[in-house]
C-alpha cells in the first residue's frame, strides 16, 4: 500500500473518531463512526490473504449491523420523544437498542464472538488499532447516554468481565488472547460507567497505554503464539525481561499501575453498596490473571532450544528506536504511587 493511501486511510480514521467525539446529534455521530470503519477495512486487507479477507469480511458485516441497530434505534427515539441529542435518551426501547449497538461495537459480552476470530487474521498493528483507537468513539457515545441505573449495563459488565477471563484460558494464540483481554477490560469499565464516568476514562486510558505496550512487545518479538514466546530471549533480552512485569500490570497485579483502576473500581462499587457484584469482578479478574501468568512463564521459565544460531540473534538484531516503547513501559509499571494525585484530580 502506497505512503498516500496510508496517510489517507489514517486520516480518516483520526477523523471519524474525532467527529463521533465531538457531536452531539445522533445522525452525526453516526457518520462517524461509519468513517471509522470503513477507513480500517483497507489497513486490514492490505496484507492480502484468506484469513485477513475473512477477518474484515466479519468485521464489516458486525459493524454495519451495529450501525444499522443505532441508525434505527435514534430515528425511533427522535419520533417519540423528538429529540435527535445524544444526552436527551429518554425512551427505553431506543436506549436498550443503542446500549446493545454500542455493546455489540465494543465487543462486549454477550455479543463478543466476532472480536476474537477477526483479531486473530489480523497483523499486529491493525489489531492493536481494533483493539484501542477503535474503542474510543462507542464508548464516547456509551459514556454520554443518560441510562440510569440500567440493570442490562450492569448485566453485560459482569458477563464482560467473566467471559474475557474464562475465554481466555485455553487459548494458544496472543491475538486471540488480547482479545478476551480486551473483552475483560471493558467490562470492568463497564461497571461504574453508571457512577463514575471520569473513572471509566480513567481505566480506558491505562487500558490503551497497557495495550500498547504489550502489541509493541510482540510486534517487535514477532511472537503470535505462546510457544513462540521462550525463544524471544534470544532476540531481545531486556524486552523480555521487562514483558512478564507487563502482562502482570495487565493482570491487574499490586504494585503495577494496571491495579490502580481495579482498585478505584472496586472502592467505588463497594461506595454504592454492591459488595456482591464487586465480588464477582475481582474473583473474574483471577481468570484474566491465570492466563497473564502462563505468558510469563512461557517467556521466562521456558528454556528454548539451546545452540549457537539460536543464542545469537540479539547481537545481529538491527538497532532501532524504541522511546515510545520505553515511555509506555515506565507508564505501565510505575504510576501505582500516583493514585492519590489521579484520584483528587478525577473528583475535583
């Protein structure tokens, strides 16, 4: 694909998130996101094969259900109540279709089954792009629609978070894996979106930075399997030093900044009195936890096979520059002891 074609593609990728983040009107948003998604369709064929071919095939087709869903959803609450704004929801029919359009979208439980399979025929790159720039604009709109104390969030919350650890337990494939992850992390946002939409933003913010860093390890690997995983020693040693402590922030492991917003999530669930729901959530983030725990095990605890050619590479790597990559790793390790600042500047 040509550096124009790129440049285009990503440009309207940036600017169909930024329209649906910006609007207010339902129609507009809309637009948006239709941007959106037809901008990734060419960055995911662009390595042409069958498997990349059925990825976006699917990917399109769960997009435009997803929008046909909301399209018809906001038409029916603009002739009920005549309102075309995001924030003026005021019908349950039209906000139980949309809540399920942008579940859907996000890849949530239980409309989840498209994430993982598309993920997997995707490169690396395109799939950290599903697996973060593409979150932001449904889960805008998600953040913005007035819900109440909806039981059918809170319904695909737990399951969310149940099904992204359970799912990824016997899984061989990163992608795959990253996917359910992905599936977990979104149901944990999930629960307090109805109370506490700065800490929602909060954990999508620690999610991406996480994300990204764990793509950019495997990218940099070219590890797609777990097996794959104890020869990376050989190539980057210092990288894989470093990727256990990552995927256990990932995990949500004390004293890693990814359990900062477990933490503040389960303070405020335990704040609005639903103990047994906060329950639930932490005994489910054990499962994403198991499998955090194989990853490492994999890259540190695995002995590759032991010869000359293969103890060699990191010498011969070419050398390359690795900032973004240094910058989001400090970030993903080392901003627990920053809660206190974050938290007042979430509340004030």
């Amino acid at each position: 694909m040509s550096p124009n074609v790129i440049l285009l593609v990503l440009s309207s990728l940036f600017f169909g998130t930024m329209i649906t983040l910006s609007s207010s009107h339902w129609l507009v948003a809309w637009m948006g996101l239709e941007i959106n998604t037809l901008a990734i369709i060419p960055l995911m064929v662009q390595q042409y094969h069958p498997r990349s071919v059925e990825a976006s095939t699917k990917y399109f087709l769960v997009q435009a259900t997803t929008a046909a869903t909301l399209l018809f959803a906001s038409l029916t609450n603009a002739w009920l109540t005549g309102q075309w704004d995001i924030q003026l929801m005021t019908h349950p029919i039209p906000t139980t279709m949309i809540i399920l359009a942008l579940s859907m979208k996000l890849g949530l439980a239980p409309l989840h089954t498209w994430l993982p399979e598309v993920l997997q025929g995707l490169d690396l790159t395109t799939g950290l792009i599903l697996s973060t720039w593409q979150k932001l604009a449904p889960m805008a709109l998600m953040i913005q629609i007035p819900t109440g104390d909806s039981p059918l969030i809170m319904i695909i919350a737990i399951l969310s978070t149940l099904v992204g650890g359970w799912g990824g337990l016997n899984q061989t494939q990163l992608r795959k894996i990253m996917a359910y992850s992905s599936i977990a992390h979104l149901g944990w946002m999930l629960l307090i979106i109805q109370y506490f939409p700065h800490l929602t933003l909060l954990t999508l913010v620690i999610y991406i930075v996480m994300t990204f860093t764990v793509f950019i390890n495997l990218k940099i690997n070219k590890t797609t399997t777990i097996n794959t995983l104890s020869t990376s020693w050989t190539k980057y040693p210092l990288i894989s030093t470093t990727m256990p402590l990552v995927l256990l922030s990932l995990g949500g492991l004390p004293p890693l900044t990814g359990f900062m917003s477990k933490w503040l999530i389960l303070q405020e669930l335990t704040k609005q009195n639903l103990s047994t729901i906060a329950t639930i959530a932490a005994l489910s983030a054990l499962l994403s936890l198991y499998f955090y725990l194989r990853l490492s095990y994999a890259m540190t605890l695995t002995s590759a096979p032991n010869n000359t050619s293969g103890t060699t590479p990191w010498r011969l790597s070419p050398k390359s520059s690795k900032i973004m990559l240094a910058t989001t790793t400090v970030s993903t390790l080392l901003m627990l002891p920053l809660t206190p600042a974050i938290s007042a500047m979430i509340l004030g």
